[in-house]
C-alpha cells in the first residue's frame, strides 16, 4: 500500500471557502492538499445568485464582509482572472404594504456606518428619478453603491487554479469518506482508496460540513435550504446596481441583477426541496412562476422577457443562520468553515484568508465567537 501523500493542511471542501483557504495558505507558506469530491466549485459556490452584498448582515458580521470586499476589488489581479466582480452598487427596497421596514432600514444604516458600511435612503421623487424602473409598489430603498456582484461559476475554481500556480495540490472527484486524527496527524481516505495525511484538517464541506463535525463528537443541526434561480435571454444593458426586496414574507423575498452580456438573473420566492445526500435539488416549476410574478411587482418592464433556464443549489443553514467558522472545539488541529447559507458568496474570499491567518498564526482580529462550534449546546 502506497504512504499517504503527505502536506501541512487538508481542506475537505472545493467551494469558495476551501479554494480561496488554499489560496491563502499558500501566500503564507503552508503546504496544502484541497479534495474535492465532484468539480471545483460544483455546489453552492459555482450556482448562487452572485450577489456581493454587505448590507443586510447582522452588525456583527460586517468586520468579515469588510474583510472579503476588500480581496474582491483586487480579485482580477490577485487571481490573474477577471471573475466579473463589478461594484455597480447594491439596493434593498420595501414595499408601501410593510412600510414599517423604512425606518428599519433607516436605523439600520446608522448602525451600519460604525462599521465603514454607508448606506444611501432613498425615497419619493429621488428614488424615482434615480431608479425609475423601481414598480409603483416600491415605498424606499436603501442604497449601498460599494457593492457589487459577480459570476460564481469563474470565482471558486479561479482560486483553485491560483492556488495550484502557488503550489497548492488540488484533486477533483475525490469524495473523502473517512477522517480520523492518528497521533498528531490527520489521515483522511478518500472513495477510490487514496489516502492523505496532514496536521491541520479544515472542513469547508458546505452543507455536508456536519457529516465530518459529528466523527469528531461536535454534532451540529446543519439544515439545507435551495433557493431557487432564474435568468432570461439577453436584453439592452440597463440594470447596473443588483436589487433586492426586504421582506418577512418568503414569497415576496426576490432579487435580481444584470450581467454585461444583458441576461437578468433573478432568484428568491418560494425554496425548492433538497436532497444533500443525493447532491439533487427538485427544482419545482411553480417556484419559478412565483418568483417570476414577484419580480415584476419590483420592475414591471420584466414582465415581457423569456426566461432560458431555472436551476437551483444546496446552501448548509444553522438555527441562527451563522456559520460554523473556527477551530474545533474537541479536536486539536481540527478547523471548520461551513454552514454560511444564503449569504457565504460575499464572505468566501475573506473566510479563506481568516482561516489561512488563524491556521499559520494562531490568531485573527476577527472576532470568531459567533461562530463557534459548541454554540448550540453550550446552553
Ligand atoms: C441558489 C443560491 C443562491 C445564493 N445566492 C447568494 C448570493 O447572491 N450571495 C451570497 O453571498 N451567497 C449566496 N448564496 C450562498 C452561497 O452560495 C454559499 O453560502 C457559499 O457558496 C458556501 O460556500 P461553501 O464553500 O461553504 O460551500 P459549497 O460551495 O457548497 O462547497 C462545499 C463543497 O464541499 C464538497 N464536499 C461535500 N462533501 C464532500 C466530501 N465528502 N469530500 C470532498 N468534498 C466534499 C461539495 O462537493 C462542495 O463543492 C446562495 C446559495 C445558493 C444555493
């Protein structure tokens, strides 16, 4: 039998937390072996929305957001690959039927700008001349111009690759179906019988991460979710900023963007069923209806375009809809970073290079105690 291929750290996991982990690491020296168990960025990574929002994060998680917008406006040159980060701006409106929301929103961006994250209100005659496609419905908005969006489908294998230029050794198709801790090293087993062996495991498993917590006695209620997607045929470029509707109401929760090329990408209303051990979503026509009908409550001039294609993705939600993001509360050597649900596409570039920063160092100024592993059973 062949030795375990032997580096500094194992990542289990090739979305964008494992792939830009890798690339991190490798900046700060480290060896690392990535294992992917389908292709780079396959899952939630490779088939969200492709929004890079900060605003509407809980206050506490906009150090990371920071963090990651930061590697986003240099993600071109840092991957040596335009990934269509575009910071055109991001909006979030309410509708006149919940108008309480406006001055939700309103404190919300004063307790925002503690954090460097500036929010525009807007209302009235000004919102209208500015956002004229906005429908009838629409009562305010809140505005964050360094915002952005970009294409998920080049992101998470552009920093697969870059890490690979740096060293970083990177296997696809390679489903790993055992992890246990041998003396100081991790030896970890994959499904065609190659092995892999290392001192650091870091989990960035996505919505599969709770399978390798509970072997290592940190059971998590890791829950999937599948919102479902849409985008249309091309059309005149005219959507710079992406849009989105605040809403308690699942149904009426959408959003939508524009890619250069002209296609709108539009997703939210009603979640599909998910089947994580089967890697299969039921994407569920209906869904797209709704989705569609709440989209043209938002800008009516949608109303007239066809759509080409609905997919889906499987994103990991805890109860609190935070990650799991830290060391092991059980298992010395032993990382995590999975469980980001809606909301892991912004943060992933500044998840890699926190969890790089603490595995070299020792330490990061983020603060990670909102993310621990034992939160949901320390009481
Ligand atoms: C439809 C949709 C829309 C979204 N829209 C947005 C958005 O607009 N903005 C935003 O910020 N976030 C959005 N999100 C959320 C975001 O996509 C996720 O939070 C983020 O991509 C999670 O990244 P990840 O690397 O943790 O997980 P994933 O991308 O799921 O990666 C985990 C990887 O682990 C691999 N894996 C699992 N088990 C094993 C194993 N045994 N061996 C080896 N590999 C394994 C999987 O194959 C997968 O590739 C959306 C999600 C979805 C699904």
């Amino acid at each position: 039998m062949t030795a375990p291929a032997s580096s500094d750290v194992i990542i289990v996991g090739g979305g964008i937390m494992g792939s830009s982990a890798a690339f991190f690491l490798r900046r700060r020296g480290l060896s690392v072996t990535l294992l992917e168990s389908d292709l780079i960025g396959r899952q939630a990574s490779g088939t969200n929305f492709g929004n890079v929002r900060r605003q509407g994060r809980p206050l506490y998680q906009l150090a990371l957001a920071n963090r990651a917008i930061a590697i986003w406006r240099e993600a071109e040159a840092l991957l040596d690959c335009d990934v269509e980060y575009r910071q055109f701006g991001h909006m979030r409106v309410c509708y006149r039927t919940r108008p309480e929301l406006a001055a939700t929103m309103e404190q919300y961006a004063a307790d925002a700008r503690q954090s460097d994250l500036d929010l525009e209100m807007l209302s009235g005659n000004m919102l209208r001349t500015r956002f004229p496609f906005l429908g009838e419905e629409v009562l305010a908005a809140s505005y964050s111009p360094l915002c952005g969006h970009a294409n998920p489908r080049l992101v998470s294998p552009a920093f697969a690759r870059a890490a690979q230029r740096l060293g970083a050794m990177v296997h696809e198709r390679c489903a790993v179906t055992e992890t246990a801790k041998m003396g100081d090293d991790f030896v970890v087993a994959a499904a065609d019988g190659r092995q892999f062996r290392a001192p650091v495991l870091l989990i960035t498993a996505g919505a599969w991460g709770d399978r390798f917590a509970a072997a290592f006695g940190e059971p998590l209620p890791l829950t999937s979710r599948a919102p479902n997607m849409c985008v249309t045929e091309p059309l005149p470029y005219a959507l710079r900023p992406s849009v989105g509707v605040v809403t308690p109401d699942t149904e009426e929760s959408v959003y939508i963007r524009q890619v250069e090329r002209g296609n709108l990408v539009m997703g939210g209303s009603f979640y599909n069923p998910s089947y994580p051990d089967r890697y299969r979503v039921d994407v569920r026509p209906e869904n797209s209806l709704s989705l569609w009908r709440q989209i043209q409550r938002l800008i009516p001039a949608v109303g007239r375009v066809s759509v080409i294609r609905t997919w889906s993705g499987i994103e990991g939600y805890l109860p609190d809809s935070a990650p799991v993001m830290g060391p092991s509360m059980t298992t010395s050597g032993l990382y995590y970073a999975f469980g980001f649900a809606g909301a892991g596409f912004q943060l992933g570039p500044g998840v890699g290079d926190t969890m790089a920063e603490l595995i070299a160092t020792g330490r990061t100024d983020i603060d990670l105690a909102p993310y621990r592993a034992d939160r949901f059973s320390a009481g």
